[in-house]
C-alpha cells in the first residue's frame, strides 16, 4: 500500500502516464479495472502559464479517477512552481513531475529525461516545486543519460532530500528511449536503498508478469504502460471473450463522445485497433472500424464482430 499524504491507495499496479492514450475516458477504465492510481499526460509547465487551450484541456480529469495525479514537465524551477501552484487549484491528489520522458520535443528544452545529466537542477526544480504546493509532489525518472552514466541512486537522494513523496522508476537510461532490456535489477536496488515509496516500470506485459516483479523486487507498486492499451484488464487478470471486448470497446467509445463530443470518433481510432489485435481477422475488422465516420457506424461493425 501506497501513502501520499492522507490518501492510502489501495492496490499495487498502477496506469502509466501516456500521451495520446491515457486521457480521462481511459483512465476511468482502467480504475474500474483495478488500476490503483493514474496520472494525466505530460503536461507543459510552460503550456500551463501561458493558458494554451490544448494544454490546460490535459489538465481535466473526473471524481471517478481519484487519486490522481497531474503530471508536469519543464525545466525552469519557477515556471514549474507556478505552473504546479496552477495545477493544484484543479485539487488532483498530487503533481508529478516527469524526468523519464524520453521523447526529443521534450529533451530538446532539457525537460523530462534531460534533467538526469544536470542533477543540481533537477534538485532545485524537485524542490521548488515540493514548497510551492500543500499537495503532495512525486516524480517520475529513468535509471540515468546512458549506459556508462547511470546515477539512479544519485538521482534518488536528491529527490528524497527535496521532499519527494514518492517515485516511479522506468529502468532504462535516457538512450534507450523504449528499446533495449529494461533494469529490473536497478529498480530493486532503488527500493532497497530509498525511503519513500517505489513503483517499477518498464515492459510488463501481463497481469503475471506484474505481480512476478512486485515479488522479486520489493516495490510497492508496478506501473503498466504500453501493455495497458486496448488491454485495461491486465490490471485484474481476467481476460474477456469477444463479446466482453465489444462491450468494452462501446463503453470506451460512449465515453470518448461524451468528454470530446463529435471529435471523440477520431481520436477514439487509434483505441480501436489497440483492443483488437492479435484476433482472427483483426485486420479486416480495423479497417472498418477505423475508417467508420459514424458512432452508428462503429457500433454496426462491433455488432456482427461480437
């Protein structure tokens, strides 16, 4: 179990913050699939300040989510502070500040995964933050730059002594970005030595396979990411036939038209075919979903696939 603060979370596997994917409607399912604890998507500090609609239409989550955190991204310690003050009249149940985010557009202004080869920053941005909020703050890092630079436990113990409540460790370098064998061993020593609550990240694929390395390596809590796509029962292990798969499907996409409206179809595709692959003619069946224009349309297609 999980304390932030006066919150318990009640569960160990946890959704992995994921742009384009984990929005409000996904992580209401992935809750009501077990899932202990979300967190938005990389949010801009900067976007925040600056009140770009796009940004700040990130920052929108619903009761049924809690807890939840919003997660920020930047690298200037005041903007971050702001930005964190910001998020905090939203009433999330803590911010997280990204140090793991591997994607260029992010490193580019020495953000997310940036911040572990300039560790003095990183410590004053963790700080700053820590003391600009009542909530409490966690973060999310990688096991360091590369592979001959790997300064996890460094990392950690400037996050601790800046307050941190708790972290989320991907156990691969900045580098590898996504690729490569992922450093469960790494992630064990981080709990090992840390203080303050540790969740493990990094290529879970099932629910077995999640609770296999709560076991081996202490964490309190295992964060699932990609897998989860099209897949919010690995958080309970129980798999669906394809009729509990169109059912979801169609949950999935009532929610995505009531929080997007007309445009939920669009962005609802991408969904789709993540819940049908590896099925008997799942390609057949996602070029017709994903080229449906209707919600009339879709649910036709899903009638006769159920």
């Amino acid at each position: 179990m999980i304390s932030i603060g006066n919150i318990k979370i009640e569960g160990n596997l946890v959704l992995a913050p994921m742009a384009g994917y984990t929005d409000s409607p996904y992580r209401r399912i992935a809750k009501n699939y077990g899932a202990a604890l979300v967190v938005t998507e990389l949010i801009s500090a900067d976007g925040i300040i600056r009140g770009n609609r796009k940004t700040m239409e990130l920052l929108r989550f619903t009761e049924a989510e809690r807890p939840i955190g919003i997660q920020l991204f930047g690298s200037d310690p005041d903007v971050m502070a702001e930005a964190a003050k910001r998020a905090e009249e939203m009433h999330p149940d803590f911010i997280d500040i990204n140090i793991g985010c591997s994607v260029r557009r992010v490193l580019r202004g020495g953000s997310g995964a940036g911040l572990l080869s300039d560790p003095g920053l990183l410590g004053k941005i963790a700080s700053t933050v820590v003391k600009s909020v009542r909530l409490p703050v966690s973060a999310k890092i990688r096991i360091g730059t590369d592979a001959d630079n790997k300064n996890y436990i460094e990392i950690v113990n400037i996050l601790q002594d800046s307050g941190i409540a708790f972290m989320a460790v991907h156990g691969r370098t900045r580098a590898q970005g996504f690729k490569g064998d992922v450093d469960w061993n790494a992630i064990a020593e981080i709990k090992a030595e840390s203080s303050v609550p540790v969740i493990g990240n990094g290529d879970i694929r099932t629910y077995e396979e999640a609770m296999a390395r709560l076991a081996s390596t202490g964490c309190d809590a295992v964060m699932i990411g990609r897998a989860a796509v099209g897949n919010p029962w690995i958080f309970n292990g129980r798999i669906p036939d394809s009729d509990g798969i169109a059912k979801q499907i169609k949950e999935h996409l009532e929610l995505m038209l009531e929080f997007y409206g007309e445009k939920g179809i669009k962005l609802f595709r991408k969904h789709i075919a993540k819940y049908i692959r590896g099925m008997k003619d799942s390609a057949k069946f996602r070029a017709l979903l994903v080229n449906a224009e209707t919600k009339e349309e879709i649910l036709e297609h899903l009638d006769k696939f159920g």
